[in-house]
C-alpha cells in the first residue's frame, strides 16, 4: 500500500514529508475484550485505526476473524482513505477488528463483543467522528446491536454506523450496492473501449453478497453471464445463464442443470470480462497464462497478485483496480449516513440512480487520470485519490 502512495507522491511531485505523512495513521486503538464463554473468560483483542480525516470522518469496516492483527487493520483503513478520496465522498480512512473466529460464536457472544468493543472506543466513534459498517464475520445485525450501545452512551445518532437493516434505519439498496457497483464499472469500461454491452461474455468467481447481486445487474445491463462459481464448485453455460433462477439457491453446487466445474476452473474460461468477486490472490503467476480476459473487474479485494497484475497488462488486458470496481459498498455507505442525518428515506430507485452516476462519474475520472499520466488504471486510481487528500492537507494548513 504505502509503495503505492509513493508512486503517487513521485508522479504527483510532492515533496518526501508530505508522501510520508499521508502513510501515518492518526489514531490506533487497541482494548482487551472479556467474553464469557461457559464457566470461563477468554479475553480477545480489538483495534480500531483511524487514517485520515482530512476529507471528513473516518469510515470503514469492523471485522471479525481469527487472523486480525495490527498491521492488517492498519493497512485496511490507508486502503478506506483512498477509496473514498477516489469516488469524492466526504469522508477518510479508518478500520476495525476483533481476533476471534467469528464461525465459533454464538449470537449472545456475538453480541457481547460488539457491545463491549463499542462501549470501549465509543469517544472516538461518532456520525461526524468515526462510522463503522459491516465487514468479514459482522453483518447488518451486529451493527444493530452496535448502534443500540452507542445510544445508550451517546444518545440518539443513527448515522453513527451504516449497514444497518432497513427496518432499523438501513437503506435501502445498501446490500446490493458493491455488485451493483461492480457491474455498472464492468459496462462503463466496456463503453469507454467501444465495446459493446448486449452480449458481452462474463465470469464472475464469487456468489456471496457482491457475486449474487454483480451477476444479477450484469444479466440486466446484457451481458451474457457464461460462468458462475463459488467455493462450493462452479457451473457454465455458453448460452448464458439465468441468474434470477439460481439466486434463490444458497450455494452454486445446489444449482441444477448447468455444466458443472471448480471455482478455479472459472477463473480460466474464455470470456470478454472476468470479474474475481470472491478471494484476494486468486489470480497469480502459476495460473496467469490461462487467464483469457480482455477485460478483468476486480470485485475482491486484491485478487490479482504483482506479478500477475505485470503480465497481464503486458498482453494488453485492462484491470479495473479493487479500490475502484468494488467501491459501490462504500458509496452506498454515503447515502445511508446523509439519509440518516436527514432523517429522510430515499426510494430505491434513487438509491439506484445517484449510485450508478456516481459511479460512472468515479470511472470517467480514474480513466482520465490514467491518460493524462499515461500509467495504468490502478496507478491512476491512487493518484487521484492522493492527489485529492494531500490537496484537503494542504487547504487545511495543515501542510505548508
């Protein structure tokens, strides 16, 4: 990531303690959490970073995962400034976690965690401080029972966490928006290659929330979506297929009557546009030759490795970076927030409308940056988005 910002800091000719302050992070938060669990206490550990508000406050996700570690969540909330630096939110970086496997918990331990990880750092959360949101092993639930403990020590404030249910001042179409997002960034790229939609072939890996709803939205934009996979096994049609009939299935292997293969299998299939909406690092240099994309969207976060990412821009494929393509869940995060300090509820179709603009907007800009600098889109995207904080540092004073 930092390697990243100083690309951007050169192409951009800002000076060396400007590049290096961007990297820092303002705040990291580290509490002990006590749960019980049967006649015993196991005590678990839970961050919060906050990155940069220098474009407003800090959001990001909270997740819980036996792997969570300092260093991740760092990483994670630089990754959340520059993503809504990119797609002109008013908002900066931030991120949390818990180190727990969350596949072991029960609801009551579920909730227990989340309220005391609240009740620990609630000074430092707030709708015009720190906004959390679901992320990996939470959900709109658990930000329910995040936002019922911040009430309870800082009044009412439900834009103080988004990803909320709707019934419970959640928006609606916030759960669909990632894919959303992804697909209305899979058809924009096609239309800026004069490429055309209506038929165009795609495999998406991944059928969790962002792999349901991106195939979902492609399907109705006209792509002709030939392959489908998750960790469970992956199907194929050439013909395309239905996705408004398998989405009532949990897995892909539930699916019937379509050929039948593995999700890295997937991967390899011959198409107009893969999109990796499942795993981070599932495209890398053992299965890089068998990648037959002109076009690769990435849903996941870093699914594509260094050097598979060199090769297959060597060969002329066009990458839409992560912190661009899946970047939908966080604009979605926007109008949650500006709904809830309203407290006005949009229609769907408003929902739906001022995304894809803005989203379309969010490309037009990255692939503007790129001709100008004449580098790759995922340079361009960090460029943008550096460009836009270091100039919000500097109109603040803060740099002079």
């Amino acid at each position: 990531m930092n390697e990243k910002i100083s690309q951007a800091g050169a192409i951009l000719g800002l000076k060396e303690g400007v590049v290096q302050a961007l990297q820092q992070c303002e705040r990291e938060v580290v509490v002990s959490i006590p749960l019980r669990r049967g006649d015993d206490v196991e005590v678990l550990t839970g961050y919060r970073v906050q990155h940069s508000s220098a474009r407003g406050p800090r959001k990001g996700g909270i997740r819980f995962h036996q792997d969570v570690d300092l260093d991740e969540v760092r990483a994670l909330a630089s990754l959340m400034t520059w993503k809504t630096a990119l797609i002109d939110v008013p908002f900066g970086g931030a991120k949390g976690g818990v180190t727990v496997d969350a596949s072991t918990l029960t609801d009551l331990e579920r909730e227990e965690i989340i309220r005391r990880w609240t009740r620990s750092i609630h000074h430092v959360l707030g709708h015009q401080r720190d906004i959390p949101a679901p992320d990996m092993g939470t959900d709109a639930r658990t930000m329910a029972w995040l936002m019922d403990e911040f009430h309870r020590l800082e009044g009412f404030q439900p834009a103080c966490v988004t990803g909320k249910p709707v019934e419970l001042f959640g928006a609606p179409g916030r759960e669909e928006a990632t894919g959303r997002g992804v697909a209305m960034i899979a058809a924009a790229t096609l239309e800026e290659n004069r490429e055309k939609v209506k038929g165009a072939r795609v495999v998406i890996q991944g059928f969790g929330n962002v792999g349901r709803f991106t195939a979902l939205v492609c399907q109705q934009l006209g792509f002709k979506v030939i392959a489908i996979a998750d960790v469970s096994g992956g199907i194929i049609h050439p013909d395309g297929i239905n996705v408004e009939e398998i989405m009532k299935y949990k897995t892909i292997r539930d699916v019937p009557s379509y050929d039948k293969t593995n999700s890295a299998e997937v991967l390899e299939q011959r198409c107009e546009v893969l999109i990796p909406a499942a795993l981070g690092g599932v495209i890398t240099s053992s299965n890089v030759d068998k990648i037959h994309a002109q076009y690769i969207i990435e849903g996941a976060n870093q699914p594509t490795t260094a050097d598979a990412d060199w090769v297959l821009r060597d060969r002329g494929s066009i990458i839409v970076p992560d912190i661009l393509a899946n970047s939908g869940g966080v604009m979605g995060s926007y109008f949650e927030w500006t709904q809830n300090i309203q407290q006005y509820s949009w229609p769907i179709e408003k929902f739906r409308s001022e995304l894809d603009s803005r989203m379309a907007k969010a490309f037009a800009d990255v692939y503007r940056e790129s001709k100008l600098h004449l580098v790759d889109l995922r340079t361009a995207a960090f460029v943008l988005a550096v460009k836009r904080v270091a100039g919000a540092f500097a109109l603040r004073g803060i740099l002079v």
